[in-house]
C-alpha cells in the first residue's frame, strides 16, 4: 500500500467513523515511515472537516459524527507519542481546558499535541469546565500560559468569565492566556482581554512560544 492510499484510506476511516480501522491504519502510516504531523494535516483534520461538512448539510446525525469524533481520537491517540518533542516541558507550562457548557474535545486535543511537540507540558483540565476547576488548577500548577477552548457562540462568554475570575483571584498577571476554538477570533480576544488567539494547533505553537518569549509586565 502507498503512502497516498495509507492516507485516504485513513481519511476515509476517520469520515465512516470506523474507530479500529483508524487506528490500523494510524499505525501502518507511522509505520511506513510517514511523519505524524503529515498523518494529523493530510489525512486526520480532513476526515472530520469533510464529516463536519456531511452534518452542516443534513446528510450526517449526531451519532455518525459521534462515531468519527471516536475514530479521530483513536487516531490521534496513536500518533500522539510520536509528536511529543523530546525537549518536553522544557518550553513552558500551560493549563488547557474547555469552558463550562462546551463538549466538543477534538481541537482541544490537537492543541495539546501540537504544544507537546513544541515541548511545553500540557495538564489537560478538561471539557466542559467550571470557571472554580480553572483557578483551582491553575493554582494547582501554576502555568505559564492558561489555554481556552469553546466551540460554540453559546459558550463564548464563558472565556470572558475565567479571565474576570482569574483578575479577581489576583493571579491574571501571573500567566498569559491563550484562546481559541471556531466561533472566535483574533477581535473577540482582544474584546476580552486574553494575551493571544490561536487560528489552528499550528498557529497556537507559534503563539503560545512568543508569549514565552515575552515578559509578562509587556504581554
Ligand atoms: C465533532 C462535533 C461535535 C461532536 C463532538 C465530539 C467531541 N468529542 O469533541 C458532538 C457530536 C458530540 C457534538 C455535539 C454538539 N455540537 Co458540535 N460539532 C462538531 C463539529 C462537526 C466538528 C468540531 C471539531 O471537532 N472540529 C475538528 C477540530 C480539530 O477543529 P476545531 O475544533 O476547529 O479546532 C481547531 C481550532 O479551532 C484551534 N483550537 C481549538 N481549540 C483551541 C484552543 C486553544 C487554546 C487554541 C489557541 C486554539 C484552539 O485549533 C484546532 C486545531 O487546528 C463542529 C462543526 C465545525 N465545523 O466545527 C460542530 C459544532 C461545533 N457543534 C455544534 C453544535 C450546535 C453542537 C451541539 C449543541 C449539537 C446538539 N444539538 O446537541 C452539541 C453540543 C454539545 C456540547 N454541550 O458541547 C455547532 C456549534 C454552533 C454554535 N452555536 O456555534 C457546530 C459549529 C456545528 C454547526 N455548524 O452547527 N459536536
């Protein structure tokens, strides 16, 4: 088998939703010498782009998108290792979660990846998580940069919320934040006040290493 029938097929197992099938064929691609990031860019997002894009026109249900959010993440799980930077935890630390309301956990979980393989350590709070777990955790673990993700627009003023609450526990100018998820935007985190607003997992890396690089008093 190619590469290109490796990836489609793939894709395709992601799109059916076939859980173990993804996970195969996770495997074979690593195995065959494709990198994961490769994997995670060609073959991974675009199967559940393309089933996100089945939903939108009524062609897919919820259990159909259900079942390919499961084969992502089996996907993902096997190709998680393989992104992990050897240099891990030597870039800085960040606290990740989902606000209260939101579910969704697949842009949450290719954020961690791509941060892990950028070398921060990531501790993963959760989906669906009370402005009280935020600062509990990040008094818990201190971290450099506090990631938020939402979905949907009915759970954007949440972001809002944790950076009042993280003002009001007197430890917003002890940590950047970071923001991101479909419904927002580089505005709406200016809107905010969060230090910085990830496009992709790609673009978070790069974000995420330029609030590093900066003193916090300037961020
Ligand atoms: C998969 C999915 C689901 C799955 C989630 C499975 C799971 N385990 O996550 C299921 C079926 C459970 C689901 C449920 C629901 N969903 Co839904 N879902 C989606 C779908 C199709 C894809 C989302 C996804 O995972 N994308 C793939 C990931 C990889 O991409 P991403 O999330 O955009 O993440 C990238 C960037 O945003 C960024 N990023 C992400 N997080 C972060 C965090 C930080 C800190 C940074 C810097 C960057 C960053 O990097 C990521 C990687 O590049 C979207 C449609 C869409 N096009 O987004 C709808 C969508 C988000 N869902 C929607 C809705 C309405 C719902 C439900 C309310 C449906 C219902 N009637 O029950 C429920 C809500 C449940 C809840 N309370 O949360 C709506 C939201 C509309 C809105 N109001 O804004 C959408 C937009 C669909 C639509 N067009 O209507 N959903």
């Amino acid at each position: 088998m190619t590469e290109t029938n490796i990836l489609n097929d793939l894709k395709e197992a992601v799109l059916k939703g076939d859980d173990d099938l993804a996970f195969d064929l996770a495997q074979k691609a690593l195995d065959n010498g494709t990198a994961a990031i490769k994997i995670m860019e060609e073959s991974i997002v675009p199967g559940i782009q393309e089933a996100g894009e089945l939903w939108k026109r009524n062609e897919y249900f919820q259990p159909d998108i259900v079942m390919s959010a499961e084969a992502f993440r089996m996907a993902m799980e096997v190709i998680d290792p393989r992104l992990t930077s050897e240099e891990f935890s030597t870039t800085g630390k960040v606290v990740i979660g989902t606000v209260a309301g939101d579910m969704h956990t697949l842009g949450k979980l290719m954020v961690k990846a791509m941060l892990r393989s950028g070398g921060f350590e990531v501790i993963d709070i959760g989906e669906d998580t009370s402005v009280a777990t935020f600062i509990e955790k990040v008094k818990e673990h201190d971290p450099d940069i506090v990631g938020l993700g939402c979905y949907m627009t009915t759970t954007m003023l949440e972001m809002k919320e944790v950076l009042t609450s993280l003002q009001n526990s007197g430890i917003r100018d002890k940590l950047r934040v970071m923001i991101g998820g479909v419904p927002t935007t580089q505005e709406f985190a200016d809107e905010i006040g969060a230090d910085a607003w990830g496009k992709d997992a790609f673009d978070a890396v790069e974000k995420a290493k330029k609030l590093m690089e900066k003193p916090l008093e300037v961020v």
